[in-house]
C-alpha cells in the first residue's frame, strides 16, 4: 500500500477519531461551564414607585451582579406594576414569562399558605425581629415551599410596618374604624384583621389603589411610611395612625425555569448580590420610616400614634381563625425571636 495513501488513511483516521470524541465532548459540558459568549437578559417587576427603595434597591442588585458576572447577567428593574400586578407577576414566575419580582409576602400566601404567619397581626414587635426570622431556618423553610410551584426565593427585602391612614378622620382606638370602607392586600389574614375591629375591607391590587382612594371608592388604606409618601397618598389622605399592624418582608424571586438555565458561577452571583442588596434597601427604609413622618406632617397630613398594645389585643382573635391553616407549632416557631 503506497506510503501516500498510509499516510492519508492515518490522518483520516485521527480526524475522525477527533471529530468522534471532540464533539462528544461539548455535548458533555455541564451547565455550569459558562459561554463567555452569552449574555443573559433578566426583567425584574414590582409595583411601588420609582422613588421607593424597592426601585433603588434593584438597580443596585443589577449593578452588583453586572459586576460580578462581567456584564453576562443584565438585570432591568420596572416599576409601577409595568409588568403586573403581584399575584400576575408571581403567575408570571411560574409560566417562567416573567424572570424576577420583588412582592410583599401578603399575596405569595396564595401560592404557598404557610406564608400566612408573616402577616398575622402585630407577629413582629420589631424589625430586627422580623430579620431574626427571616434570615434563619423558619424563613428559609417557608421560603423553599415555593420550589415545587416553580419559584425560587432568593431572600426576604423590606417594605416595613405597615400603617392605617384614610380621609376622614384621626384613627386612635381600633373601634375608631368601624364601617369604614378600607383597601387591603389580596390577603385572607389582612381582611379578617380589619372585619375583626369592624372595618370593612376590600382586597384589591396596588396600582388600582391611588384612583380608589381618590374616587372614595374607599376611605382608607395601610401602608408603610415610605409607599404612603413616595406613591403621594398624602394628596388623598389626610389622616395617618401608626399602628403598625403588620410587618410586610418583601422576598425577591426568580422563575424556577429561569434559574435553571443560568450556570452555577451566575447563580453564586446573583445570590451574594440579593444579599448585599437587600441590606442597602432595608437600610434605606429604616430611614425613611422616620425621616419621612415630619416631611408628611409638612404635607398637611394628621400623623397619630396609638397604643399598639390596644390594637394587638383587638385583631387577636384572627390567630385562633387561621391556627389550624398555618399551624401552632410554626406560629409559635416565628413568634419566639
Ligand atoms: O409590595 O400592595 C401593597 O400595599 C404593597 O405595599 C405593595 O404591593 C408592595
């Protein structure tokens, strides 16, 4: 056999063996492998303002994965329910039509219902309280509930201790709210909370509520200082009670499908930056429970402060009405910080 076609038989041979095994190869590479070449196009929604610290709390998460992923992960943030309302986001999540959502826990008890003991009344007597909670096994427990609904919850951010306003009068004891047309989350627990001290409340989605307000389709809301002020809920209620009734954890997430397409070096990522975000927003709301009550007094708004203790024993009886939903054993687990 001439030396020449020796030659070119071993030469084929190699290459096919390359070809055989090289390509087998890429097959095999593991999700985690990154592709330097891919960039990957995230949208995150929530429903507050452009002002509010949800807002600048994302932009720094975007920036802080941006950094860590050398700009292969690019995270956008809209606000003003541009992508939905909450309950529409979280169904987002799960159909994996939408990537992320920042949302107040209050709605996600409709996904999963041991989220329900967050937002029992008067649960958390303070936020570093509520951080114990969140931030440990409990939280983390409640939190992986919503794998099997396709969502992954990446930490609990803040919206705060929410507060009774409305435009009629100043509200000091519980009964002062009696027949008194009030908006609440699309939440059980916060509806019995208000039927309870005999107000009469109306569940309805965040971005319907300013119209609501200023139609008088309903006389009051409760909110959080920094949401009352940065959505202008001062034009359209002029009394505010800090009540402090229920304390709303805001989990960040992301769609389950989402997730399992980025490689394990961006997911790492995406989790260290919601951590140091989500500092920065707590930190931001901290101050602005404060500093924002003397700026809504200068909006000509009636700020009250009540006995807490008044209004804790008044909306009691709803933890003997959802015991049995969410458990003795898990309200005493959230409640012993
Ligand atoms: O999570 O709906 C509300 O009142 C909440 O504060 C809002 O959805 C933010």
């Amino acid at each position: 056999m001439k030396k020449k076609s020796i030659m070119l038989l071993t030469f084929m041979m190699f290459f096919s063996t390359l070809f055989v095994f090289g390509c087998g190869a890429d097959k095999t590479v593991s999700k985690d492998a990154v592709n330097q070449d891919q960039v990957f196009n995230l949208k995150v929604g929530h429903v507050l303002a452009p002002s509010h610290p949800y807002q600048s709390g994302l932009e720094k998460f975007a920036q802080i994965v941006d950094q860590k992923t050398n700009g292969k992960v690019k995270i956008s943030a809209f606000h003003s329910s541009q992508l939905g309302n909450e309950r529409e986001m979280i169904e987002g999540l799960q159909m994996g039509t939408l990537d992320m959502t920042l949302v107040s826990t209050a709605p996600l008890a409709g996904f999963s219902n041991k989220f329900l003991v967050f937002d029992l009344p008067f649960i958390f007597k303070t936020r570093e309280a509520a951080y114990a909670t969140l931030d440990g096994p409990v939280g983390t427990e409640i939190m992986d509930t919503l794998q099997e609904k396709g969502i992954i919850g990446l930490n609990y951010w803040e919206n705060g201790f929410r507060h009774a306003s409305n435009s009629q009068k100043a509200l000091v004891l519980p009964q002062d709210i009696t027949g008194m047309k009030i908006r609440t989350m699309e939440n059980k627990i916060h509806m019995s909370s208000f039927k309870t001290i005999g107000a009469d409340p109306t569940p309805m989605a965040f971005g319907e509520l300013f119209t609501a307000l200023q139609q008088k389709t309903v006389d009051a809301q409760e909110n959080p200082v920094p949401v009352f002020f940065t959505s202008n809920f001062f034009e359209v209620q002029k009394h505010l009670s800090l009540t402090g009734h229920f304390y709303a954890a805001s989990p960040l997430l992301i769609s389950k499908t989402v997730w399992e397409k980025l490689p394990a070096a961006y997911q790492t990522a995406i989790k260290e930056a919601s951590l140091e975000a989500r500092d920065f927003e707590r930190g931001m709301i901290k101050t602005m429970d404060t500093d924002l009550v003397e700026d809504l007094k200068a909006k000509g708004v009636t700020v009250t402060e009540v006995d807490k203790d008044v209004w804790a024993k008044a909306m009691a009886p709803v933890y003997k009405e959802f015991e049995g939903v969410i458990g003795a054993d898990t309200i005493a687990k959230v409640q012993e910080k």
